[in-house]
C-alpha cells in the first residue's frame, strides 16, 4: 500500500480529470431567469419571458463552447465570464479565481493555443474558439512528464496556483518544445504563487521536456510513431 495515499501522481490526477470531464453538461435541458426564478425549455421561451416581464433587461444568450474537445451547448448571463461558466456551468474547477482581475494567472486556460486569463473574458466571445483548461491536459498520457515532474520537484505548495502555471507551461511546450529558462520565466511571469515556488517551475519544465524529447526520440527509433 503507498505510505502517502494522498500523494499526486499522474495517474491519480488523470482519473479525477477524466471523471470530472464525463460529468460535463453538454447541453441544458431547462433554461431559468436569473431574476425571477421562472424556468423553461426553450431558450426562445426564455427571451419572450424576458421581453414581458424584464422589459429593458440584458437577457441570457445561447452559446455554443468548445471545451477540452466537445461542444457544450449553454444558456449564459451576458455578463458571465468564461471563468465563471466553466467552473458553475461546466463543473471545471481547475480554473482558480483569486484576484478576479486578471493580474495573478490563476485562471488560465489555453484558447487557440494561446494562454488566456478566463475570468478577464466573456464566455459569450468564445463561441467558435478552442478552449483547454487543467482537466482536459490531466487526461492525455503526453503531459504525465510535465505533472509527475512538477510533483517531484515540489513546484506547487498550497496547490491553488498550480493549474495556471500547470497550462502556461503547456502552452509553452507546445509552442517551444525545448525551451531555456529565461523563456520559460518569460512565459510564467504573470503568474503568481504566494507561497514562492518560482525556481521550482524552471526545474520541472527542464526536466518534463527533456524526458518527452527522449521518449520522442525512443519512439521513433522503435517506429511508434
């Protein structure tokens, strides 16, 4: 039996991503107004109870994201930020909030391979953009280097920044798979950690893609790929 079971391996982060993302609503079954209560089924139904009884007020919008690959079909507030959508709407609680503007890093997520600041963006304006957050790279065998070495080398403390320099540095892998550390301070500087793990980030990055470059480099030697 492992002496420390609330140790995070891979493969432990990995199932609870997985279960987390089988959990997702892809679409809504009841539509309700977030002033008054009432509930439908139509979104159609939503706007003419609007136009009636909020006459004046901003009424919800359909939306159609696209989040770790499937499409999710969903009656949102105007007004909500796709931080707030992934994580009440869609059950992804990777995505932290902790200034809520968009100065800490704790939010990101990856849209069209850039790093974004979720709680900065209005979910409405994400409707044909790719988005990826913790969840869904917890789930792919190719980044278990990347958080099995960010596990080793201690580079998460309270673990509440974790997830946003865990995909900033995803999104840098993927832009530069073998980068320096000055590039990967670069890339994680607006990132911020109040417990002070910074030099440990460096150290895990180097160390992830240095293990994916060989497996790479061993898998094409055995013609895997």
């Amino acid at each position: 039996m492992d002496a420390n079971p609330a140790r995070v391996t891979f493969e432990s982060a990995s199932a609870r991503a997985a279960g987390i993302l089988a959990a997702m609503p892809l679409e809504q079954k009841i539509v309700k107004c977030p002033l008054c209560g009432w509930q439908g089924f139509r979104h159609a139904d939503l706007i003419e109870h609007f136009t009636l009884e909020h006459p004046g007020c901003a009424a919800p919008v359909r939306v159609t994201l696209d989040v770790n690959g499937k499409l999710c079909e969903l009656v949102i507030e105007p007004q909500m930020t796709l931080k707030e959508v992934l994580q009440f709407r869609l059950g992804l609680t990777g995505a932290k909030e902790m200034c809520n503007r968009g100065a800490c890093g704790s939010c990101t997520v990856i849209m069209d391979g850039r790093p974004a600041l979720s709680c900065n963006v209005l979910a409405s304006e994400c409707e044909g953009k790719r988005i990826e957050t913790v969840e869904g790279i917890a789930v792919i065998p190719k980044w278990k280097p990347l958080i099995d070495a960010y596990c080793k080398w201690d580079a998460m403390q309270c673990g509440y920044c974790t997830p946003g320099f865990l995909v900033a540095a995803k999104a840098l892998i993927d832009r530069n798979p073998s980068p320096a550390v000055d590039e990967i301070n670069a890339a994680l500087s607006g990132n911020i950690c109040i417990c002070g793990t910074y030099p440990r980030h460096a150290q895990a990055i180097i160390e992830a893609v240095e293990f994916m470059a060989a497996e790479y480099a061993g898998a094409s030697e055995r013609g895997d790929g």
